[in-house]
C-alpha cells in the first residue's frame, strides 16, 4: 500500500513512522521546512498540564501515550542517530493545582507527593501544597522531529519538505494523486496532517472548520543562567530546562489567526514571570511564536474523513501533539490498515469534533 501524507510536523511524522513500520510506503510532503511549524515552537513537555483538569476522553488518549513513550523513543533510537533527548526531568506543580490532583494520579498510576526540600534552581520558598511528579518527561522537540525523518528514511519512506501542493486529483470521491513542485504523487490512501493551517482549504478539499490557529509564545534562555533542574508550573506558566543548560520559558494562549509576530510586552511578561519564579536571569537569547492546531477540549481528530473513501485525518492536538503522538500514529494507522484499535475512536471523529463547540465566542 502506498500512502501520501501532507504535512511533516509531528503529527506527520510520527504517523508516516508507524505506517511505515507496518510495511506502508510512505511519501510526505510539507511545504515548508520538516517540523518547522508548531512542532519546533513547542515546549516539548511529555505530559498534560494539568490532566486533572481535562475530561476523560483527552486522558485516555494521554495516558497512552505515557505509557507508549519509552518503547517509542526506544525504537526511534534504533533506526536514527539523533538523540530527541527524551528524559524524565519530573515536574513540580505549585499551587493553584487544582482539585482531585493526587486522586487523578493514583488512580492512573502517576507518582505524586510533596516536593522533596532539597530540590535546587527555584527563588522562590516551595508552598507546602505544590506537587513533585518526578516522572514527567520532556523531549527536544526539534530533535524529535529529525530524529522521526532520519527513521521514516530508514525504513524507505520519503519525505519532500519545502514543496507546495498544488493541487489534488480527486475522482468519486477518492483522492487519486497529488501535484506538489511540478510532480505527480499517486498513492491509494492519503493523511492530512496539516496542522493548524488543515482549517484552511488545501487546494480543493475543504477547510476543517472544528480547528482554530491558536498562538503561543516562547522565550529561550542560554546555559548558566539557573540552576533548574524540573519542569516547574505555575497557573498557565511554565519553566523547562533542557539538558545542555538551555532554558525555556512559555507560553501564551492568543487567538490571533495565523500572525507568528512575537510582541515585545509578552517577552517582558514572560521575562518578568520566569524572574520571580528563578530569581536574577539573564536577558532571553531568542523569543519566538508557533501556532498550535486548537481544538475544543484538546481533542485531536485521527481517522477517516467521512466525506473521502481513502482520506484520513491526524489534525487538532492543540496543546499536546508532541504528547499524544505515538497514541494518534498508532491509532490512525490502525483505522488505515484495517487492524482492532487499542482505543476507542469515536470521540475522534471528525463528526464528533465538529459536534464539539468552543467555550465562547473567539475563545
Ligand atoms: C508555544 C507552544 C508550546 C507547546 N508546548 C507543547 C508541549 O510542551 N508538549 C506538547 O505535547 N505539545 C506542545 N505544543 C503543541 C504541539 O507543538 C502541537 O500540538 C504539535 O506540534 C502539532 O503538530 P502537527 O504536526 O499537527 O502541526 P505542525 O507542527 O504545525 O505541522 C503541520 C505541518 O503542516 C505543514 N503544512 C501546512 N499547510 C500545508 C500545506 N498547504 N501544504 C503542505 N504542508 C502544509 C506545515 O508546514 C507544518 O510543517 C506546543 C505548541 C506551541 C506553539
């Protein structure tokens, strides 16, 4: 079976790897550059924030993919050089956390406790009610991205980024090819996975009208400027250092459509945030904007479109695509490949997302 995916974020990505996994030839286009959209503006944080406060549909989707993620990164390891650098730097929640934390925890099997004293970096006294869950990880997402192309390759898929699509063949309501940089692809089954821009008509399919541009900003911080050592998260903030000293700070939840511009008052807000959690911090080194895919309730849609035999979607992870990857690749490409789903797939519907409304107007 051949089959074309568009869009090489991760959501392409890492559906292009299971398929190819499964003995599918893959081909994915992307008209920019490989996980060069919302997938490098991430945080990388490999858990909800905060899941105790999201419904159980999302958390059936994200409790997978907890458990998926050490084989998955495992078997990523093995067919890239690259080290997407996934470690369980743990998390410390402070207050407000939220009813029914600790009960959430214990009952999916999540650690949870008072944070240990001796835990360094934070200026700031810990309150006696912040949470440790010391085994929340954190990839580097931009690695995760090259290290899923250097394996999709591995295994014979191909990947064309920077190539426009310019149009698709349609016939009885299948699609039968697609034309991107003056070339014809032809493959029997297809996969959008474009993003926040899949709410967009994409040649002649349609728009999908349940996602929304959602914008998020990000400030980088260079090595030597803390001493953090976890993820630490505040009331909509949060603070996650990497493992060569690099630290980020985010994010921003804008509805602001598809500007990437990043605002001189958010960096001083973020600036100032991060300041009062760490203490002196040096001026950030980089500020950027990435526009996540939002949907209502974070629900992604992975599965057929009704309207096309042979088109399947893998769009809408909002907050948590880098989270939920291995749980949707796995769950689209079994839909694809006609195996038994280890979830559910009816909350990811495209039917069911678009029976999903919004909390309010423009929010
Ligand atoms: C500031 C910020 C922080 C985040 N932090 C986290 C986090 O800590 N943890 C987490 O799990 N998630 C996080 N996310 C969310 C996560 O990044 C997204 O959910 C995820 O990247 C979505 O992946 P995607 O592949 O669906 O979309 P994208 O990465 O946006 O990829 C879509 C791709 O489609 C391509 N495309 C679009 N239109 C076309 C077209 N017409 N033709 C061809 N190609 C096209 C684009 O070029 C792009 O490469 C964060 C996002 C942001 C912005």
């Amino acid at each position: 079976m051949d089959v074309i995916l568009l869009g090489a974020g991760v959501s392409g990505l890492s559906a292009g790897l299971e398929l190819a996994r499964r003995g599918v030839r893959v081909t994915l286009l992307d008209r920019g550059a490989l996980g060069g959209e919302s997938t490098w503006a991430g945080a990388g944080i490999v858990f909800p924030l905060l899941p105790w406060q999201y419904g159980e549909d999302f958390n059936r989707l994200a409790t997978a993919s907890l458990a998926h993620y050490p084989d998955w990164i495992g078997q990523l390891r093995s067919l890239s050089p690259t080290d997407p650098e996934y470690i369980a730097s743990g998390l410390i929640v402070l207050p407000p956390v939220g009813e029914g934390a600790a009960a959430w925890c214990a009952g999916h099997g999540i650690q949870c406790t008072a944070v240990p004293a001796d835990l360094p970096g934070l200026a700031v006294p810990l309150p006696a009610d912040s949470l440790w869950l010391p085994q929340v990880a954190q990839v580097r997402n931009p690695r995760l991205a090259r290290a899923l192309a250097e394996a999709i390759r591995a295994l014979g898929g191909h990947i064309e980024d920077n190539v426009a699509i310019e149009d698709i063949g349609l016939q009885d309501s299948r699609l039968t090819s697609v034309r991107a940089g003056g070339k014809i692809y032809r493959a029997d089954q297809f996969v959008l996975a474009t993003g926040a821009w899949s709410s967009l008509p994409l040649a002649n399919l349609p728009a999908l009208p349940a996602i929304r541009p959602v914008r998020g900003q990000m400030l980088l911080y260079p090595p030597g400027s803390h001493r953090l050592r976890q993820i630490v998260y505040q009331d909509g903030f949060y603070l996650v250092p990497r493992k060569d000293g690099h630290l980020l700070a985010g994010s921003t939840i804008e509805f602001a459509g598809y500007a990437k511009e990043a605002s001189t008052e958010t960096r001083q807000q973020l600036h100032q945030r991060a300041g009062s959690l760490l203490g002196g911090l040096p001026e950030p080194i980089r500020h950027w904007a990435g526009i996540r895919p939002g949907s209502p309730d974070n629900l992604p849609v992975v599965g057929p479109h009704p309207d096309y035999a042979n088109l399947y979607l893998n769009v809408g992870h909002y907050r948590y695509g880098v989270t939920l990857a291995p749980t949707c690749a796995r769950l689209l490409a079994d839909q694809m490949t006609g195996a038994v789903p280890e979830l559910p797939t009816a909350p990811y519907s495209l039917r069911a997302a678009l029976a999903r409304t919004w909390p309010e107007p423009g929010v």
